[in-house]
C-alpha cells in the first residue's frame, strides 16, 4: 500500500477513536450525572410533550421521516451510490470518501451505544426498537454522514449550482428532520439527538479533510 494511502488510513483511525473516545465520554457524563439535573429534566419534559401531541397523520408522516436514515435504507442507498460514483467519476477516491464515511460512522456509533446503554424515553414507542440503545442517536448520525457527503461531493466533482445548492439544502434539512421525527416516536432523548448530529458533522468533517483534499475536483 501507498505510503500516503497508509497515512491517511492511519489518520482516519486516530481520528475515529478520538472521536468515539470523546462520545462514549458524554455518554457516561449524560447517563451518571446530567440524567438527574436540568438536562435530564429537560429531555424528560420534551419527550413526554412530544407523546401528547401525536396524531394519525404526525406518526404516518414521521414514520417517513425516519426511513430517510433508516440502516437498511442507508445500506442499500450507499451501494448504489458507490457503484454510481465509482462508474461516473471513473476514480477511486469519490466512492471511497462516501462508503467511509458511511460506514466510519456506523462503526462508531455501534461501539458507542453499545459501551453507553441508555434507556429509551419513558414515553410508548411508535415501532420496534433495542430499548437501551439510546445513546446516541444513530439515524442522525447516519443521515448527516450519507446526506452531507453527498452535498461535499456535489461541490467537490460538478460545478451545477443546482445541484451543489439542491443538495446542501438536503444536507442541512434532513437530519435534524430525522432526529425529530425519532424524538416523536419515543426513541431518543434531545441529548441523543444533539450527540449523533454532532458525531455525524465531526466525522464528515474528518473525512472531507483526509480523503478530498481542497484542490481535488
């Protein structure tokens, strides 16, 4: 292997174990000590005034909200979209960018949630659900990772402002959607929410910088 290929791979690695280092570390403080302060109360009182104000057409339509980021939709989408790009771009690294991060993600978040149990919300859920994985929240993780790496690349490989615009507004729009539409259904505190997007533009972040360099086009 290339020794820059190595030292990006090694970079990645660094950056993803300081980053899971850093969320399993607020998962603790938020499970053992913010829980039974304002920030738990706070999580508590949304998440109850959410199940209040269910109604046929808000579960109908935030069970499409959620299929935006659902694991398997996700899946398949990104191995659709890695073929795309690899056949489209001709070039190795567009496809890379996009399936590591997707995945790099994933990773992280399953390590996470599954070193930081937390309850669901003590509200009835609308669908089915590991009842401690909480912590963090992976749909919105996941949806800012595939989401805005799609916007990342919109600018990176075309210059059709349409698409570079269509696609950033996607990437802005739909993860907080996602997150909200899961609060609705009683699988995630606001925390949980807060941390996934957060991991999720990190990561993106990470990614970005290692795998497509500024004069990359």
């Amino acid at each position: 292997m290339p020794r820059d290929a190595l030292r990006r791979a090694g970079v990645l690695l660094a950056a993803g174990v300081l980053l899971l280092a850093v969320v399993v570390l607020v998962g603790l403080l938020l499970t053992h000590v913010l829980v039974h302060g304002p920030v738990g109360h706070l999580d508590d009182v949304i998440e109850r005034s959410l199940a209040r104000s269910r109604t046929g057409l808000g579960n109908s339509l935030t069970f499409a909200g959620t299929q935006l980021a659902e694991p398997l939709n996700v899946e398949v989408a990104l191995a659709v979209l890695v073929l795309l790009l690899a056949a489209i771009t001709r070039a190795v690294r567009p496809a890379l960018f996009l399936a590591v991060t997707v995945i790099g993600e994933s990773a992280i978040y399953f390590i996470a949630s599954s070193t930081v149990p937390r309850d669901r919300p003590h509200v009835p859920r609308l669908g089915m659900g590991d009842p401690i994985a909480s912590y963090p929240s992976g749909h919105a993780a996941a949806s800012v990772c595939l989401y805005g790496a799609l916007a990342v690349l919109a600018w990176r490989l075309t210059s059709r402002r349409a698409l570079q615009v269509g696609l950033t507004i996607v990437a802005i729009v739909v993860p907080p959607l996602v997150g909200l539409c899961r609060m609705y259904r009683g699988f995630h505190h606001l925390t949980d929410i807060v941390v996934g997007l957060l991991l999720g533009v990190t990561w993106l972040a990470v990614t970005t910088r290692v795998l497509l360099p500024a004069a990359t086009r």
